[in-house]
C-alpha cells in the first residue's frame, strides 16, 4: 500500500522557487492499477518520483507499507528500493554494458538472496525474449529493449511496480505489446502499479486515474465508477 | 544568374561559437589543458635549465676555468718546453701549474686511510680568476701554506676530522687549515675519486707524491693580457709548444660539458616530446568524444547550410586555444621543473645556475605543444566532414558504416590517413629540432609511431582477450565483478587509447628503472670472489718487492697479487705513417703522443687472445693490442708499430689483438710489449688483488704506514660513486619519464570525464534499482582497478622487451625482475583508482531524479 500525505515539492529555478507540487495526498492499496495524467509540467513525474523515493519531498511524507521513506538515509532507502519497488523509465535505462539477461537479474543480485538467474531466464521467455537474452541492449529494438526493462521491473517481485511513460518511446504496435505485458503481469502477480501517461486509451485500461494540475490532484476517479 | 559563391563562417563567428562551447564544457576542457601542459611544462623545464645553465657558463667562463686558457696533458713538461712558455711571459701571459691525482690520506688516532683527490696549486696565483670559498673564511693564500692543506667537509666527515687537526699525506702531517666551500674551476676535474685536498707544491714536492710516471693529470693556467696578444694568439702559441695537449679558451666555455650539455638536453627533450606526444594524444580523443557528443547540433548547422569548413573553422579554432592556453599552464608549471632541476641533479651539477625564463625555450615548448595539439586533433576534426544534415533526425543515420569494408572506409578516410603521415612528418621535425639532429628526429618518429602502434594494437588485442573471457566466464563472476569488467566496454570509453597512453608512461619509467638496476647489477656482479677488489697504484720498482712481502705477512700470498708495469711513451708511426699523418677513428690525436706501455711474457689473467699469437720470448719485437684501441688506430695482426719511450725508439709488429675483461689488472692497458724491450725503461707498477672485505681496512693501514705514496682503490668505493652517478642520472630520467606517466593519467581522467553523463546515468538507475553507495564505488572501483591493470601488464610487456633490446646492445646482462614488474603494475592500478575516482568528482551523490529528468 502507498500513503502520501500533504506531499509538497519545490525547487529553485534561479531566483525563483517553484513549487511543482502543491500538496497531495493519497491512499493506493495493494494491488490496484493507478494511471496519472496531466498535461505537461503539471508533476507527474515528480511524483511518481517521491513515490520511489528517487528524490525527498520539500513537505510531507510518503509511506510504503506503513513505513515513511522520506527520511531515510540513502542506503537504506537503496534497500527500500530495491526491495519494494520495480521502475519502468521511459527510455528504458539499460546499463548498457550488460547483456539482455543480466540487465535482468542485476536488482536480484543487489537485493535478493538466492540464484536468480531461472527467474531472469523465465521472465525473459515470457517478455518473448528468450532467443535475445545474451544480446547487449545496443542489439536490441526499442520495443525489445522495453521488454528488458519490463522484466528487470518484476525480478524481484516488488509488491510496487512505478512505470513513467513506459510506451512513449515507441511505435504503437510495440507500445502496445509492452502495455500487454505490463497489465498481465500486473494482474498475475497482484502488484500495485503506478504509471504516468499522457495517453488516454492507456489510462482507460487503469481501476484508478488520477488527474494533476499545476502540482494539485484535480480528478481521483475509479474507472469503474466512471463506467 | 545565381551565384555559386556562399561566404564561409567569419572567423569572429567561429571564435564565438567555439568559446561559448569550451565554456559550457569546462570541466571537460579542463584536463585537455591538463594534457597540454604537462608536456610543454616538462619541455620548458629541459630546455629552460639547459639554456640558464648554458648562460652560467658563458657569463662564469673565465672563472670556470680560472684562467683564459687551460692546457691539460697526463706528463709534466720538458725542460724545452718549459722555456718556451716562459718566453710567453714577454707578451703579458702569466701562468700557473695545477696538479691532479689521487693518494691515500688518514688523520691521527685514525689509521684507516682514505682515498683522496689531491689538488696542487700555487696559492700566490691560483685561481687567476673567480675566488675560493673557504669555512673559515679567509684568503687563499694565507690558508694555504706549505704545512697546511684545505679540504672538502666530505673528508671532514669521512674521516671524522675537524678544522685543526692533522692529515698525512704521502708520509708527512698537514694541518687542516679551512674547508673548502666553492672551488671555481671544479667542474674542470670531472668526478673525482675521493673527496678534495688541496695543497701547494712544495708541500707536495715533500710528500714524494709525485714521481716520473705517477698518474697524474697537469693543468697549466693561463691568464693572458689580451692588449699585448689576442686569446687565438696565444692559444695558437701554447699548440705549438704543447701539442699533446688538451687545450681549451674559455670562450669555448667547457666544450666537453657544453657537448654533453646537448646530448643531454636533446635526449631529454625527446623524453618529454614522449608526454608531449601521448598529451595531444588525449587531446585528440577528447576531441573526437566532445564532437561525436555534437553530433546532432553540427547536423543541425548543417542543415541550415554550413559547410564542413564552416564547422572546421569553429574545432580548429577551440584546438588552437586549447593548445595556446594549455601550453602557457604549460610554461608556468615548466618555472617549477627548471627549479626541481638542480635538486635532482645534487652533486652532479658543477654550478648553481641562476633560475630564468628564457624566451627562446618557452616559444620553443609552446610551439611544440601548440604543433603537436594542433597535429594530432587533425584526425577527428576532419571527421565533421561526415556528419550528414539527416542527423537532425535520425540518430543512426551513420551506423550503415559496420556493413561496408574496411578498404572502402579507408578510401572514405584519405584525408585522415593524410593527416597521419602529416603527423609523422611533423613529430619527425619536431624531434629533428629539440634533438639538433635529423636522423635521431627521423629515427625518433619512426620509432615512437611504430611504439605506440604497437601498443595500441596489443592494448586493444589484450581488451578483446579479456572481453571473451568475460563472455565465458561472466555469469560465475560476481555480479560487482562482472559489471565492472564489462564497464570497460562501456561505449565512448575508449578504453584501448588509455591503455596504451597509460602503458607507454609506465614502459618508459619503468625500462629506465629496469637498465638502471641492471647496470647497478653488472657493476657490483663484476667483483666476484674470484676477480680482485683492491687496485694499488703508484708503486716505484724500489717499493714492489716490499709491498709484495707486506701483503705476504697479512696472509696475501704472491699468487693472489696480480701486477703490472707501465712506462709512459709515444707513438711514433703506424705501418710507417708518421703519427701526425695518420688517419684514426674516435681516437685524439694527441693521445698518440701520451700512451701507456707495460710488458707481459705470457698472456696475462683476465686477457684473452681474440686475433694472432703471443710470443714466447721476452726479446721479441711484438706487440699485443687491446681490441678497442686496435679498432679505432686501425691496427691488425702484422701491423708494424714505432713507439718511443724515454729516448728509446721501439719498433714492434703487431702479434696479438686482445680482449681484457674488467675485473683483472690488466684491463686499463692498450699496449703489452715483450719484457725485453721496456725493462730499461722508468716505469712505475700497479697491483690488483683480491681481499676479503674484513682484511681491507688492516691491509690498507699496514701499507700506508710502510708505503703512504702507494695509492689503494678499494674497489666498492668506486663502485659507491658510479652507481652515485647512475643513480643521479636514472632520478632525472625518471623524473621526466614521470610526467608521461602524468599524461596518461590525465587521459584516463579525460576519459572518465567526457563519459561522465553516462556515468551519472548508471549511478542513478543503479540507485534506482536498490544498489548502494558502496555497490556502485565498488564497480567503478574495479572498472578503474581493471584498466591500470592491464595498462601495468602492456607497459611492463613492452619496458622488459625494450630494456632487454637496450641492455644487450650495452653487454649488459637483463634479468626479468619480478618484485619490480609486479611493483608498478600494481602501482599503475593504484594510480588509475586514485585518478579516475578524482575525474568522477560527485558522482555517487547525484539525485536520481534530478537525472532522470533530463532525458
């Protein structure tokens, strides 16, 4: 579950302060697909970062599980992380000098215990990606190169999955592709994700949409409901 | 009509445009003037002191000689000779004896003699010019007197003396009267063998030091009235009279140490053309990074009609200034070499220069460096001729390059090829001008492109080695390990060129090192259980049978003592050719006229027969020649030879062409003669034995009680002041080979640092994905370790094969130190982790968001 309360963040722009977020609180339970919209500069991605404790918040708190994160240090909130939360960037964030496969089992290697590499091997066949595993991210497409970082998302099997634009990088049938594999996989492992798109037809698909303007939560609607 | 004609970018344009970019890349840029100046900084240096040094003997001629003119000969004049100097008194030319040689010396209540070198002069003239320091501080002339002596504070502390006390020399007390602080014309007596005694004639006269064939080397002193006769004059004069000597005016300022003044300066100036070089190196890589990152803005600039020249306009300008900047870092860093200078050459330096900047080296290491920068960015600045205006849109317009041939790139890359024999060319000249030389500047440029060729292809053969290890292997690693490894590979690391600009520094230090140690080796290897250690010189005929049983009654028995005698003469003609006719290789002529006869009836230990035979009677009329004095006189067996000796004319055929090994008493000599034909003659003997090091100090007090004119040379103290030398020599070498080290490192911070985004990326998304501080310094940290590495291993490779070319070239046997190889490939993995956590600067603080935001 994720709990934010009067989140609030600003930052300094030259002589000025701006405050992209103006005070937001939410309650997300587990399991539940929460799309966040807004037109550009509205703080979508700011949030979604506080969420993953990427950055601290200038006022509020965010709590995963009950536990606040924002005032943990930096390695431990590493472990947070790690632990927690799989992250879906827009453009993919491959280390470039590993291959498909390890791409995928390196949140293992830093959070989990055991032998990850059947669990890599696995995720990778289901992403279809099998044949490509040993290929450099260099060697792959840009739907494929997704495909990767939608598996390294669920390696660890994060109760929380954030993704960021996760098909705004690609063509539509590979857009596509990727939103399949992200809801199934959501679905089949009862994760709570978080994704923030600017598409409609995208957001329609979430059980929740959340609308920011100007750092301000303007809509917080099940779909649903809606329907 | 239209107009063909576009008027190209305004230089003020282009100069805009570049400063904006260099100032928006500062941190980048800053290690690309660190390049620069490290090489130029090590050039001034060189060249700096050389030129100050050579000023200092200029503006000190006079009193670096002590005299206007020296005449410098191994005999003492004859009676004849004596009368014509003489008469040059007339013209207004005063003159005065200087008399070097060496002798053994102890101060009472400590028997131990010390070996010195003894100085005699005449106070009331010497030195004609420039002034004697002495401690106290006092006069000459009243210091020295016939019982007295002065001496350097190194006999002082040797012998634990002090001012007052009493030195014997030669059988006779002299109180030390002063030490000697600065002696002008020191630098005319090369390294001697023991620390300074001066003292006067008549006190040596006393000692009986020196006699008829005592090795002894005299200097005479001319101070001359140049308004009764010019220098030329009276240099012409003194030729005349004395043509076995060696005579040097001081306007020649030291012609043998201006000489090797050159040699030196040339050759270090090539060692730091060695750091130039790998400096423009990193320059050219940073600048192929810094355009391949503009790839899309040169599209852009292409695309709304700037031509290739437009934007060369723009790099050649930002090359030009970083160059020109860099290389005025360069010039101010290079005041510090030319300081660091003097402390490392110690005791080797005869003088103490007054430290300046002279203009002619700083425009000559500025130019250099601005050549070489501009020379070797050359390359990747004609790469902006391929950046095609579609870049604007696609991001992989250029990747159709991996599917044509390698012939076909090369056609495309002409122009790049073209500036690579340009570069060559012109390292070449340059080389050519630092070096005074255009076969060295030839050889020199050859040779380092075909290096760094070499190193380049075993830099990067070594990179795909252990990339297909990884490839095997990666998945057992650990995971820190494994991603560390493979960050090697990270794209636009350039990981090859730092290895090889890394491993070039560490080849150059460490074969200086290596040749060093060697050398060192090969001196003290010489003195073998079996092969003596104590050389007595000096001996007259009357004291030999004496010193012979004194040994015996220490427990050194005849059979142990090798002896050999030597008469002073002349060559008189070869094959018939008078000696003033004849045409010698490397050999002065007017060494033919001082040369140093002994005799031998069987051929003696530690000589070995190369060409002909040695003869079997004493009587014979033949001759055995050392084979380097053969060579370069042009003598083989059959060789007919006059030589005079005292009145005696010699004539002898050449039997014999011999080789000495170093460790024997006869390795000095040149000529042995049947005993028959010299045994007439005045000759003094040598002797060499071999003593236990625990006897010395007994022998050498026992024979200096019975015999203080008799010269002992113990053996290891030479050996001490050689590798003195040596040792002095390797530091500045090594010094300046340090600064390529210093290139390399800065190339591998340059590159560090021109991949720093990608850097920042990895950290944040490591961060992103659950990896702490420690994980992600561990990863660069063995990246780092890694590449130092294998730039140890490449450059310990090639400093082991190079040193090993260059020691069998000296005779001197290589031997594969492991400590040492060991030692700096470690140390070059220290100095990579130390410098690429320096160029990372921050970078495991960076928020992630703050990154992943400016996507």
């Amino acid at each position: 579950m994720i709990e934010v309360r009067g989140l609030k963040k600003s930052i300094r722009n030259g002589t000025r302060t701006v405050e992209i977020l103006r005070g937001i609180d939410l309650l997300i339970p587990q399991g539940q697909f929460v799309a966040i919209m807004g037109a550009s500069g509205s703080g979508k991605s700011t949030l979604l970062g506080l969420l993953a404790g990427l950055d601290s918040p200038t006022e509020g708190e965010v709590l995963l599980d009950g536990v606040a994160i924002s005032g943990l240090e930096e390695d431990r909130l590493a472990e947070v992380r790690g632990k927690k939360i799989g992250f879906v960037f827009q453009s993919y964030q491959l280390i470039p000098t590993l291959t498909a496969f390890e791409n995928v089992l390196l949140p293992h290697e830093l959070n989990a215990v055991g032998d990850g590499k059947k669990k890599a091997a696995a995720l990778l066949e289901t992403v279809g990606l099998k044949e490509r595993m040993h290929h450099y991210p260099v060697q792959l497409s840009g739907g494929e190169q997704q495909r990767v970082a939608l598996a390294r998302a669920f390696v660890v099997e994060p109760p929380i999955v954030l993704a960021d634009e996760p098909t705004g990088n690609l063509d539509s049938t590979n857009g596509q592709h990727v939103l399949e594999l992200l809801t199934d996989r959501q679905r089949e492992s009862g994760t709570t994700l978080v994704m923030v798109t600017h598409d409609p037809q995208i957001a329609a698909r979430a059980d929740r949409q959340i609308h920011l303007r100007d750092g301000l939560v303007v809509a917080d609607e099940l779909v649903a409901e809606r329907v | 009509m239209a107009s063909n004609y576009k008027p190209a970018l305004p230089w003020r344009t282009a100069a805009r445009i570049a400063w904006r970019e260099l100032q928006a890349s500062r941190a980048k840029f800053l290690f690309v003037l660190l390049s620069v100046a490290i090489g130029v900084a090590a050039l001034t240096g060189v060249r700096g002191f050389s030129l100050s040094f050579q000023k200092a003997l200029l503006t000190q001629a006079r009193s670096l000689m002590a005299g206007d003119l020296s005449a410098r000969m191994f005999r003492q004049t004859t009676a004849k000779e004596d009368q014509q100097l003489n008469a040059l008194a007339s013209n207004g030319i005063d003159r005065t004896m200087v008399t070097e040689t060496v002798s053994m010396a102890s101060v009472k209540g400590d028997p131990v003699p010390l070996l010195v070198s003894l100085k005699v002069v005449d106070p009331a003239k010497y030195p004609f010019y420039g002034s004697m320091a002495l401690d106290p501080v006092g006069d000459l002339r009243a210091a020295l007197t016939d019982s007295t002596v002065v001496v350097d504070d190194n006999l002082l502390v040797r012998l634990r003396a002090r001012v007052g006390d009493e030195l014997k020399i030669g059988g006779r007390y002299f109180r030390i009267a002063a030490v000697i602080v600065r002696e002008p014309d020191r630098m005319m007596a090369g390294v001697g063998l023991g620390p300074r005694v001066m003292l006067t004639r008549q006190a040596v006269m006393e000692t009986g030091l020196l006699q008829q064939g005592s090795r002894a080397t005299e200097r005479y002193l001319l101070k001359i009235d140049t308004t009764k006769q010019s220098v030329a004059d009276t240099r012409a004069a003194v030729e005349k009279i004395l043509p076995d000597a060696q005579i040097t005016d001081f306007r020649e300022t030291n012609p043998a140490l201006t000489d090797g003044l050159d040699r030196a300066t040339g050759l270090l100036s090539l060692i730091c053309l060695v750091a130039m070089v790998l400096g423009a190196i990193g320059v050219a890589m940073a600048m192929r990074a810094h355009l391949q990152q503009r790839i899309e803005i040169l599209a852009i600039m292409k695309s709304i009609g700037a031509r290739s020249a437009d934007i060369l306009r723009i790099y050649l300008l930002q090359t030009l200034f970083l160059g020109l900047v860099g290389g005025l870092i360069g010039v101010v860093l290079g005041l510090g070499v030319e300081y660091a200078f003097p402390l490392l050459l110690g005791k080797l330096l005869p003088i103490r220069p007054d430290i300046r900047l002279p203009l002619k080296p700083v425009l000559a290491a500025l130019g250099t460096g601005v050549l070489t920068t501009v020379l070797f960015c050359l390359p990747p600045l004609l790469d902006v001729r391929r950046v095609r205006p579609i870049a604007v849109l696609r991001k992989m317009v250029e990747s159709s390059e991996g599917r044509r041939g390698w012939l076909e790139r090369l056609r495309e890359r002409k122009l790049q090829l073209l500036a690579i024999v340009l570069i060559v060319a012109g390292l070449g000249g340059i080389a050519a001008a630092l070096s005074d030389s255009m076969l060295v500047g030839r050889w020199f440029a050859i040779a380092l492109t075909a290096l760094l060729i070499v190193i380049l292809a075993l830099s990067a053969i070594t990179l795909r080695l252990l990339r297909a290890f990884l490839a095997k292997t990666r998945l057992h690693l650990h995971s820190a390990v494994r991603h560390g490894l493979a960050n090697l590979y990270r794209p636009g690391n350039q990981s090859s060129a730092v290895l090889a600009a890394l491993g070039t520094g560490v080849m150059l230090i460490l074969s200086v090192f290596i040749m060093q140690r060697s050398i060192v080796r090969e001196l003290h290897a010489g003195a073998s259980p079996n092969t003596p250690n104590i050389f007595m010189i000096d001996i007259s005929p009357e004291e030999l049978l004496g010193v012979k049983s004194l040994l015996a009654k220490q427990g050194i028995g005849s059979e142990k003592l090798e002896t050999v005698p030597v008469v002073s003469g002349r060559i008189a003609s070869i094959d018939g050719v008078a000696a003033d006719a004849l045409k010698v290789k490397n050999y002065p002529k007017r060494l033919l006229n001082s040369v140093t006869l002994t005799w031998a009836d069987a051929v003696p230990l530690g000589v070995k027969v190369a060409e002909g035979k040695w003869w079997h009677s004493g009587s014979d009329a033949e001759l055995a020649v050392a084979d380097r004095v053969a060579k370069r006189l042009n003598l083989k067996p059959g060789s007919q030879v006059v030589f005079i000796a005292g009145d005696k004319e010699i004539p002898v055929k050449v039997a014999a062409i011999y080789k000495a090994d170093g460790g024997h008493a006869f390795a000095r000599s040149e000529f042995v003669l049947p005993s028959g034909l010299l045994k007439d003659q005045p000759t003094i003997w040598y002797g060499a034995v071999h003593v236990t090091p625990a006897q010395i100090p007994e022998m050498e007090r026992a024979l200096f009680a019975v015999y203080p004119t008799v010269t002992v040379i113990n053996i290891s103290d030479i050996l001490l002041t050689i590798q003195g030398v040596v040792d002095q020599i390797t530091i500045v070498i090594q010094f300046l080979a340090g600064f390529s080290i210093l290139s390399g490192a800065i190339i591998l911070a340059s590159s560090v640092a021109s991949t720093r985004f990608r850097r920042i990326r990895e950290v944040v998304v490591l961060k992103t994905l659950g990896a702490t501080r420690n994980r992600i310094a561990a990863v660069f940290s063995i990246e780092f370790v890694f590449l130092g590495l294998l730039a140890g291993m490449v450059g310990a490779l090639f400093a082991n094969l190079l040193s090993r070319v260059l020691l069998h070239r000296m005779d001197v046997v290589f031997r594969w130190d492991v400590k040492w190889t060991l030692i700096a490939i470690l140390g070059t993995a220290i100095l990579a982790v130390v410098t690429g956590w320096i160029a990372s600067f921050r970078l495991l603080g960076q928020r992630p968001l703050e990154v992943l935001r400016e996507e």
